[in-house]
C-alpha cells in the first residue's frame, strides 16, 4: 500500500467535503437564505403524509399489537387504484375517496384471511407474516399492474411564494391538506362514533372490553380495515404527488414505523410532530450533508434518538416499553 | 447418545467434504447454504436464547464483506483508485497476492464488526423488544445508505473484489469458496454448540424469560448480551467477508447491508428451523434455501408468492418452527419427560 | 430417535436437491441452440427487464421464423432459458452460475443494467461462456480484459457528454455551468464520469453535483438547489424512476433551465405519462425509430417499431431495441464460426463487423462496440401530441436543437 497515496487522498477529500460544506452554508446562509424556507415547507409537507400511513401503523399497533410490513404495499395499491380512475378519464383527486372506499374492504378481507390468526400473538409473529405478505403483495401487482414505473397527473398547478423563489407544488399542498383532514376525521371519529369508542376500549383493555359486550372481532377487522383505507388515501396521494411501482412500497413501511417509534407509541400527535420534524431533517440533510446521505441520516438519527432516550431512562433505572 | 451423535456428525462432516465432488454442480448454492446456516445460527443466539430479535446483524454481515474486500485490494494496491470510477483501472493479483489477502481481508472482517459490537453494545443492547428490534433495523439500513456515498469503497457504482487467480481448474474457484465457507460453518456450529453447554447460554435463556428478574438475581446481563452480540458480530462478519468474495460485486444496499432479503431470511430461517434450539436454525436454512431455489425454478415469475405464502403458513402453523413442532409432538425425543396424567389433562384453549 | 429425525432430513434434503435441478441443458438439444439469461422480471428494475425481454423474445421469434440459424449445413432455432435476478447483483451472479453450471447453458445473454452485468461477468469469463450483452453499458466492464463479454451499446460514458459540447457550442464556444443529479447506481455514475470528463474538457463549471440514493422519490431539493444557482444544463440519471420524477418536479417546481439532458425518456414513456411537461427534454438513446440503419431481419427501426407495437402494444424504448441486435449478433456469431464450439464463437463474435437496425456493430478489445454513437433526441410538442426528434449528432437529426428551453412563465 502506498502511504504518500492514500494520505494524499483523504487530504485531498477532505479539502473537497470542506470545500463543498462551506460553499453550502455561504448558499444556504448568505447567497439565499429563502432555500431554508423551501427546505422547511417541503419537508413539513413530505412528513404529513408520511405521518398519515404512521397514524395508520399506531392505530394497528395499538389496538392490535401488530407490524403490518405490509402498509408500504397498501399504499401501493391504493396508488394504483388512483392510477386506473386516471387512465379512465376520472381525475386522480377523487382517488382519496375512492381508494380508502375499495381498501377498507381489501384490508377488513386481509384480516379474516391471515391477520386474525397473528393478533394475539407476539408482535415478532406478526412482523414475519405481514412480511410475508408484502413479499406476496409485491410480486401479484408486479403481475397484475405490469412493471412499469406510473404516475398520476393531477394537473394543480403550483403555488409561488417569495417572488417565484419558493415553489410549493399544489399536489403537495392538497396532499397535506388532505392527510390533515383524514387525520383530524380519524381523531373525531375515534372519539365520538361507536366504533371508534369501541375500538379504543379494545386497545385499553382487550378482555374487558370483551366482556363488557365488545365484539373485539369485529373491532379488529374495522382497525385493520381503518388502515388499510388511510393507506388508500395516502397511496392516492403517493401516486398523484410522486411515482408508484410494485416495488416502491417498503420505503414507506419503514419510515412509517420509524416514525410510530420516535413518537412513541400511544402518542398520536406526536406521530404528527414527529412526521414533519423527520421530513425537515431529510431536507436540511439533503442540503447540508449531501443528498447521498439524506436517507442515511435519517437513519441514523432514529438509531441516536432511540439510544438517548435508553440513557436518559436508564438513569431512573427504567427502560424503553 | 453420544456414540449416536458423532455418527451423525461425522456423517454430515464427510458429506460436506465430499459434497463439491459428488454435487460439483451446485457449488455456489452449497457455498451460499453454508453462509445462510451461519447467519441463522448466529442471529439465534439475539432471538432464540436472548429474545432479543435483532434486524441488525445484517450491520456486522455487510461490515465484514466491505472490509475483507478492502482489506484483499488494499495490501497490495491503492484502494481508492481500485475503486475509482466503477473499478476501470484493474489491478490484477497474483495468487499469493490473493490468497494473503483473503487471508487477513477475513481475519479484519472477523474482528472489527466484532469490535464495533462490543462498542456499540452497551448502548442499543439496553433497548428492549420491539425497541431494540426498530433501531437494529435502522442500524443496518443507515449502514447500507451511508456506505452507498462513501467513494473509497465504490459508493454508488460498487466495487468489484478481486478475481480469483488462475490456477487449477475451472472448478478451483468454486471449490476454494465452497470450503472455505464449509469451514466456516463448522467452526461457528462448533462455537455456538460449546457456547450452548455452558452457563452463558443459560444466562442467556434467563434474560429471555424475565431480563429484571435475572438482574434482581445479581446477573450482569448486559455483559453476556454484549458478549452475545460479540460472537454473532464474529462469524457474521466472516460470512460476510466470504460472501463478498463468491459474488464478485459489492453493492450496497442489495449485496452488503442487504436487509431486505439476507436480513430478514436469517431470521425467517431461524424461526422456520425453531428458534431455541441448536439444530433449529441449521435445519430452517437449509429448508428455506431448498423451497427458495425450488421456488425460483419451478414457479418462475411467482416464485415470491411462493414464499410469501410459505412464509405466512410457517409463522401462523409453525411459530415454533420445525423443531418446536417436533419437539411438542415427541417431547420424550428431546429429553423432557411427560406426566401421562398431564398430557391426558391437556385442554385445547380457543 | 433425534438422530433419525435428522437423518431423514438430510436425506431429504439431498434428494430434493437434486431433483430441484433441471435437466442439465446442453449447448444444443435437438434443433435447439440453447441460451441462458439472468432478467430483472422482479425488483426495481423490473420494467426495464420487461423491455430487454420482449426485446429478446421478438428477435427470436424474427429469426427463428426466418430460417433460423445454419450450422454445420443444418438449421437451429435459438431458444432462451430465463431466471428472475430479481434486479440484485448477488442473485444475478448466483443465477450465472446456475445456468452455467447446473444448466450446462453455454452461451449468454446479457442482464438489465450495468450492476447486474458486472456481477454475472466474472462468472461468464471464468467459465469461458460468450456472453452479448445488450444493458450494460459502464465503461469499468470493457477495461478488464473480459474476453467473452461483448457488448452491443455504446459505453455509458457517451451518453449525455454530447449535450456538453451541444451547450458549449450553443453559448458560442464558452464554457458553461453544469448541474448534475445522478442516482446511486452503476449506470447513472457512469454517465456521470462522462458528462464530468466533458465539463473538464470544455473548461465548464460543475455546480451542483447531487447523488440521489436509489430509494429517493423527490428530488425538490435538488431542484430547488438549482432554482438558486440558474445552471445553463441540468442532467439528470436516474433510470425510469428518476426521469419521470425529474420532469414531473420540474413542471411543478417551473424549474426554468436553458438546457435539459437525460437518460430513460423513452422507457419512462415520457411524452405519453407527462404529456406536454416533457417538452424540450434531451435525452439520450441508444437507437431512434428514424435512423436509418437498415438489416434482413427487422428492416428498419420504423418497422421494427410498427412490429414491437403490434406484437406488445407499446413503442418499443432503445433497451427493447438492443435486446433484439443482441440474437442478431448471435446468429451472425454462429454462422461465421460454423461451430458450436464456445472458442469459435468467441472468436466470431469479436471479429464482428455488421449493420442492424438497431446500428452498427464492431466490438473492440475489450468488448464494447466501437461502431455505433449514440443519439439524441429532443421531446417536441405540437399542441398536445408529443414526439421525440432525434437532435444530434447532425447527420442523423431530422429537427434543429431547440434552445434555450423557453421559461415556464411563457409556456
């Protein structure tokens, strides 16, 4: 190995990053200060609809004690469900009511098939048997919808701000307004409907519930069912603000419960604080560390949230549940 | 008993000799069999004896393919050229070049991830269930992202480990890589095997069924969990390092950190086999890696449906996996003596 | 006994082995000339692996109709084993030696993608085993000394350096300032170096250089990076994925750019999913429909356009149409060496000098095809129809660059 070489390299790296930093933060500062607001505003927008397809993971996690892998590839579907209305004619925003409609059905059906049989399981059971069938998931659109990367062409338009130097496009702006809306419905809905009473009591206290005259089945099957259809609306909004593909759904399962872990489970505005918080850290990363580490980052910062708060319980000796 | 088993193992051992000779077709799947049984047995040792299910092995797995590869290339060449722009400029290896290379390329990928194990141990080992299982998944999916932009080892475009030497036949290759992955195989069965007769993998077993009772007892668990994860990172980093050089291209995240299939199916494997138990694990790979490649040559185009389904029906029918299942059909087989009285007491909860 | 328990299994374990192989596939059975190919029917390069195998398929199905291939005085149809790599690199070399080993497949047909290519060409090289590939396209995979790898498209270095020296040469000979947003992958890296060693060459300015990791669905911050510091070309690579993305954030974000470059248009089916948004976009091909090279077996590109349509109902991308050269390469191979000796046709295959449709066709040393340049076209709109017209280089263009891309605000 040649030493002259090698260290010339990282010198010569080193200088380069340094370099590339600096002229970063003279742009990011200095040269236009308005790109941290755009950097703001679209990762505010990103992390509302990632914290969407989260509250759908929270929900199924808490009432059912279950990981559904599988919600990258709901979202997916619900995608291409908007997809098909587009190609016939239908404008793709009416896919945020139609996709929830045909998944509610999909998922309450996933749920009698397989679901039901992991719920009372170990949590673990149900991250192998929903993985299994996102692997499923994947291959059958794969074979079904074609190979073919697609979209949805919403025809919105853009919204400028700051003289034309912030540029939100209105696919996104609907998209948030959209997941915004679900949610806050979500939140009403739980509190105020028979079904959602019912579904909380559940996530309380299962066997009381119950006993009390719950029909827990049919409670588990309308959660499941309930995510599945927040998946649709999210995938509505995937395929007219980004692209779908057989194979695009695990990006999305990943951060999703990314984000139910940081939140903390049970924490459902924290589910939406937390969304937005991670879509403006991968921003700004993007931007400051380069994009080759944007979802690398983010990554890491779980890992690091994850750690310090094992430290700070560990001193009350107490642990992460 | 005894006189039973080494029948046995000298049985699997003279096969696994003579198996490149009698199967000289299948090589590679053998070679890469040997590698999913490592994986599966290391990672038993977090889920099965600890319960602690671990998404992250897959870091040390990924750690030792880069630095066995880099470790062989940089004795002899300057890595960052070797990789620059895709690998154009090739260097080529003597044979002593290479097989020193291997040589010590296997001897970091043992040690560093074993290293990084013990450093980050104590801090991602404190967190417990579904805790621990998310920040090891994001553990290894930030390695396979990062290491996607580092330039030395390739970044986006890969790096190409060094091509076997001419030398012997056209079978030579295979061979070399089919034995040595066979090696290592037996020395980590080896390993794990000594490690599950002592106290640790009680200690471990301890900690699986109630972690704060075990430390009211007075066991420092986080030293065996940290230990644990020590001798996982060891044998996952050479299999690693192993497989790196059998494929021939490192990608990032579909080669090394490659947490969406070797990830997952070392822990698919583990519980298919029956986790918690020896044999479990090295049964379940070699179950899955037949029904995988059955799979892909018979229901091409749906092979993954295939597996899904199989995947679906082990877990739901066979959390205990194979040997679990086994072990609750014929428990007298495995040791455990029955109550008669107690099995005819048996009601079946609904 | 737990002992036995074992033993059945691995008993078991051994036959059903063996009988999962299939039969081993000599180099010829009957009158079948037997090829092997590891395709990406899965993953995310699965729409592209569609394309190389309908590629594939047609050119077969073209030749064998046609009188197939002489050998020896006698005639042989080509017939094609696949496997799914299932676009991962480790799957595509493990299937290499599969089909080559187990299958006993002694000639080969490229992957998709110059990642999966540089896994299965260590495999093919060491076994001796021809392999043409038509989708792999890094420059790293013709400086090794391969002697079985022959490659029938342009390096992906050629790429989109052409649109540099367009830029250049539209800003009157003065350097220009360079944006680049390149996936994370073999290809998009390569073309990267490409467009790198034209910014040095012209003495142009690199001023964002953006590597979008493989999962990245949103490049509004790279966009928004170059809405700030008004590059005179952008180019952007990032397979299917990333060109529909590039021009569906560019049309939101009214990215005003003089210049567009970038890879994939075709198989992203841009004009069709993006409509007059795709309008002024370079990009580069391998093949258009209107060049007019010219062979026995599929005529001219605009036939074999009409025939692709017909056959698979969508307008054939360039990677359909480099698939389909690939048999012809083959054949030609075949007939030439008069063997089915792996050598002779080795042999053949270098000393390949012929025209397709697709282009011309001559292999260097070091397997890439030295013959055939590549093209550029440009998207151009006529109310709401949209068509790709090939710009450069001059001898084949049928329409004049459009430049400067006028702004969003005037469209």
């Amino acid at each position: 190995m040649l030493p002259s070489n090698r260290g010339h390299f990282y010198i010569k790296s080193f200088k380069f990053y340094l370099e590339s930093f600096k002229n970063l933060m003279d742009l990011l500062i200095f040269q236009v200060p308005i790109l941290m607001v755009q950097a703001s505003l679209d990762g505010i927008l990103l992390g509302i609809l990632f914290a969407l397809i989260a509250y759908g993971m929270a929900l199924q996690w808490g009432v059912m004690n279950i990981i559904n892998i599988a919600q990258g590839d709901l979202v997916i579907l619900g995608g291409y469900i908007t997809y098909f209305m587009y190609l016939s004619g239908i404008h793709p925003a009416l896919g945020v009511i139609v996709a929830p409609a045909i998944m509610y059905f999909v998922g309450v059906g996933l749920y009698k098939l397989v679901i039901n049989k992991v719920v009372d399981r170990d949590l673990f059971i149900s991250i192998l048997a929903t993985f299994g069938i996102s692997i499923l998931f994947m291959q059958l659109m794969n074979f079904a919808f074609g190979a073919d990367v697609v979209l949805a062409n919403s025809e919105f338009g853009t919204t400028m701000l700051f003289n034309n130097s912030v540029t939100l496009p209105n696919s996104k702006l609907f998209s948030a307004l959209i997941s915004i809306i679900f949610a806050i419905g979500l939140v009403i809905y739980m509190k105020k409907s028979k079904l959602g009473r019912a579904i909380r009591a559940t996530a309380q206290n299962a066997r009381a519930a119950k006993i009390l005259g719950v029909d827990t089945e049919k409670v588990y099957a309308a959660t499941f069912g309930i995510n599945a259809a927040l998946c649709g609306v999210a995938g509505a909004l995937v395929a007219i603000t980004f692209t779908i593909h057989p194979y695009m759904g695990l990006p999305y399962t990943i951060r999703s419960f990314m984000i139910v872990i940081i939140a903390g489970l049970g924490n459902l505005p924290g589910v939406a604080v937390s969304g937005m918080g991670l879509g403006v850290f991968e921003e700004f990363a993007d931007y400051i560390l380069g994009t080759e580490f944007r979802i690398g980052s983010v990554f890491l910062l779980l890992v690091l949230i994850l750690v310090y708060r094992r430290f700070k319980l560990s001193k009350k000796r107490e642990y992460l549940k | 008993m005894k006189k039973n088993n080494i029948i046995l193992y000298a049985a699997i051992l003279i096969f696994g000799v003579l198996a490149p000779f009698m199967l000289p077709a299948f090589k590679v799947q053998l070679s890469i069999l040997c590698i999913l049984i490592v994986l599966a047995l290391t990672w038993n040792i977090q889920g099965g004896e600890m319960g602690y299910n671990s998404f992250g092995n897959i870091l040390f797995y990924g750690l030792g393919m880069y630095i066995c590869a880099s470790v062989q290339v940089g004795m002899f060449f300057p890595l960052a050229e070797w990789t620059e722009s895709g690998g154009e400029k090739t260097f080529v290896h003597s044979p002593t070049q290479f097989f020193q290379g291997m040589a010590f390329g296997l001897l970091a990928a043992a040690i560093i991830p074993t290293i990084v194990a013990g450093l980050i141990g104590y801090a991602i080992l404190g967190l417990r269930g579904h805790y621990f299982a998310i920040c090891t998944l994001g553990l290894g999916v930030a390695a396979g992202e990062i290491s996607g932009g580092i330039e030395i080892i390739g970044a986006g475009q890969g790096f190409t480990t060094p091509p076997f030497p001419e030398i012997g036949s056209l079978e030579s290759r295979g061979q070399f890589f089919y034995f040595l992955s066979f090696l290592v195989l037996v020395l980590t069965f080896v390993a794990v095997k000594s490690v599950y007769s002592t106290r640790f993998k009680l200690v471990l077993n301890a900690i699986r069924d109630n972690e704060d009772k075990a430390e009211a007892m007075g066991i420092q668990t986080m030293k065996y969990k940290i230990i644990g994860w020590m001798i996982s990172a060891f044998f996952c980093g050479l299999a690693g390092g192993i497989m790196g050089g059998l494929v021939g291209y490192i990608d990032s995240t579909d080669v090394a950190f490659d947490g969406r299939e070797m990830g997952v199916f070392m822990v698919l494997m583990a519980i298919l086999g029956g986790k918690g138990t020896l044999w479990g694990p090295v049964i379940g790979a070699t179950l899955f890696h037949l029904f995988k490649e059955g799979f892909w040559t018979y229901f091409l185009g749906w092979q993954y449906v295939a597996l899904g389904v199989l995947i679906v029906v082990i877990v739901i029918y066979f959390p205990e996996g194979l040997m679990g299942w086994l072990r609750e059909k014929y428990p007298e087989r495995f040791g455990e003596v029955v109550d008669e009285a107690d099995r005819k007491a048996q009601v079946e909860l609904k | 006994m737990k002992i036995r328990n074992m033993l059945i299994t691995l008993v078991s374990a051994i036959a059903l082995l063996i009988s999962s192989s299939t039969i081993s596939f000599a180099k010829v059975v009957g009158d079948k000339i037997i090829l092997g190919s590891a395709i990406s029917l899965t993953g995310k390069y699965s729409s592209n692996g569609v394309h190389t195998q309908n590629g594939y398929n047609m050119a077969v199905d073209r030749i064998n109709s046609m009188g197939g291939v002489k050998v020896g005085g006698k005639t042989y149809k080509f017939e094609i084993i696949y496997y799914d790599d299932e676009s991962n690199p480790k799957r595509a070399a493990q299937l290499a030696e599969r089909l080559i080993s187990q299958d006993g497949v002694e000639y080969m047909l490229g992957p998709y993608s110059s990642g999966l290519t540089k896994a299965i060409a260590p495999v093919t090289e060491k076994y001796g085993v021809p392999m043409v590939e038509a989708n792999g396209a890094s420059r790293s995979l013709f400086t090794k000394g391969y002697k079985y790898l022959f490659a029938v498209l342009a390096p992906a270095n050629l790429y989109l350096d052409v649109a540099i020296d367009l830029a250049v040469e539209k800003n009157g000979g003065k350097p220009v300032s360079v944006a680049m947003a390149f996936e994370q992958d073999a290809f998009s890296q390569d073309v990267r170096l490409g467009v790198l060693e034209a910014i040095e060459r012209t003495g142009s300015k690199k001023v964002i250089d953006d590597k979008l990791p493989k999962e990245l669905n949103d490049m509004a911050a790279t966009l928004a990076k170059v809405k700030a510091v008004k590059p005179d070309v952008l180019v952007v690579s990032g397979h299917t994925k990333g060109a529909l993305t590039a021009i569906r954030q560019i049309a939101e974000m009214k990215v005003d750019v003089p210049m567009l470059a970038m890879t994939h248009c075709d198989a992203a089916k841009l004009s069709k999913q993006h409509g007059k948004n795709s309008q002024y976009a370079l990009c580069a091909s391998q093949w258009h429909k209107t060049l007019t090279y010219k062979d026995d077996f599929f005529k001219d590109g605009m036939t074999y356009d009409a025939d692709f349509k017909k056959l698979f109902n969508y307008a054939p991308p360039y990677q359909a149409a480099e698939s389909s050269a690939a048999l012809l390469v083959f054949k030609d191979a075949f007939e030439r060496a008069n063997s089915f000796d792996k050598v002779k046709v080795r042999d053949a295959l270098a000393a390949t000098d012929m025209q397709t449709f697709y282009g011309n066709i001559k292999f260097a040393a070091g397997g890439q095809n030295v013959d055939k340049p590549m093209v550029l076209f440009q998207v151009m709109c006529d109310g709401d129809k949209c068509e790709n017209k090939v710009v450069a280089p001059t001898k084949w263009a049928s329409a004049e660059l459009i430049h400067p891309i006028p702004s969003w605000s005037k469209r």
